[in-house]
C-alpha cells in the first residue's frame, strides 16, 4: 500500500478531509500538486497531516469527511506540516479536532485519569493550556479521591471551562511543532527537522 511508505513507524488508519483542492494548490511545496487535484487530511490516531492525490475523479469529497485510509481512492504522498495547510485546512482542523476529541471521551478522561509527571519539575498535565500548579493539585487530589467519568464531571470537579477546547488547543500547539513534549501527536521527519529529539509520549496510543 502507497501509504506505508510514507508513515514507516506510525500508521493512520483512518483520515478527516480538510481540504480538497480539485485544480490543485499553486502555492503548494511539492511541484506535483500545484496543477492537479490534492486532498489534505489529518490522521485520526496520531494527527498526522497528509497530502494525498484522488484516485478516481469521480469519487467526491467532502470536508470534515471521515475516510478509510487504504480503501478510499486516494494515494497519500506526503506527510506535511501545519504551515503547510491551506487557510481553509487550518480552520476545518480547529472542527476535526474538536469532533475527534468528543468521540474519544473516554480514552481522554482516561489521560486526565492517569497522566504522569515528565520529570521532578514538570507533569504531564502542566502541559495543557489554563493548567498551573494549582489546578494539577486539583486534578490529583481529585482523581485520588475518585477518578473521573466524564469531561463534564472534570469540569465541574477541578473549576475549568470547556476541557475540549483546553485539549483542542494542545493537540494544534504540537501540530504547530517547536514542543520538547508531544502528548498526543506523533512528531514527524518534519517537526523532528525544527526540534531536536522531541519526546513522543503518545498517552492516546498507550491508553487505547
């Protein structure tokens, strides 16, 4: 499968379109997808983002889409980086991610549930927007008293607003790249050219 040369260590099973481009895209970096049709999608498992070419012309697709990677008609060429993205891509993203995010609640909650520190100084859950020192020792009290169901019952027992968004805004920081730390996203050659030896934690992936 064409795929599988492009995600060698990692392997996104299934995709959201976020863009689809069906003169092509002239501004895009590789030569071959500036006058033919190209899709942009964001992996479900690992968020990577890709570049792929329609294989049949009469297949439509449709943004926000969830697809099949390996059985829809499409040929992932690259794996590309947020800045890569079309303006339309970046603002379908900011909607995948929060649908994403909603159906795997569980899997989330159990982060919440779970997560460690990184080191003496740093926990993992420091990382996430809006959570200092006070809030962690919150969560862990908390948790240490009953874990936590639901993003509603961590809302309502740690005093944040909106825990979709909190996660939303984290997963787009590691897909901006420039993190020591990714939580949740896979750091691709091309993230890995801009950090040296990011640290992929992958908490989606051992909690599945």
């Amino acid at each position: 499968m064409q795929r599988r040369k492009q995600v060698k260590e990692k392997l996104e099973n299934y995709g959201y379109i976020l863009d689809y481009l069906r003169q092509g895209n002239p501004l895009d970096k590789h030569q071959y997808h500036r006058n033919k049709p190209v899709v942009q999608l964001i992996g479900e498992d690992y968020f990577m983002l890709m570049e792929a070419s329609p294989l049949d012309s009469k297949f439509e697709f449709q943004l926000e889409q969830r697809v099949e990677l390996g059985s829809t008609p499409l040929k992932i060429d690259n794996l590309v980086i947020y800045e890569d993205l079309t303006t339309v891509a970046r603002e379908e993203l900011v909607k995948v991610l929060r649908n994403i995010i909603l159906q795997k609640e569980e899997i989330f909650v159990k982060f919440f549930n779970t997560a460690e520190p990184l080191t003496l100084k740093l926990h993992a859950l420091e990382l996430l927007p809006n959570i200092g020192k006070k809030t962690l020792r919150i969560i862990l009290e908390e948790r240490r008293k009953q874990l936590f169901t639901s993003y509603k019952d961590i809302e309502s027992r740690i005093g944040v607003k909106d825990v979709v968004n909190i996660l939303e805004e984290r997963i787009i920081k590691e897909l901006q790249g420039g993190e020591k730390y990714y939580l949740f996203v896979y750091p691709v050659e091309e993230i890995k050219k801009v950090v040296e030896k990011p640290i992929y934690v992958g908490y989606l992936e051992r909690l599945r």
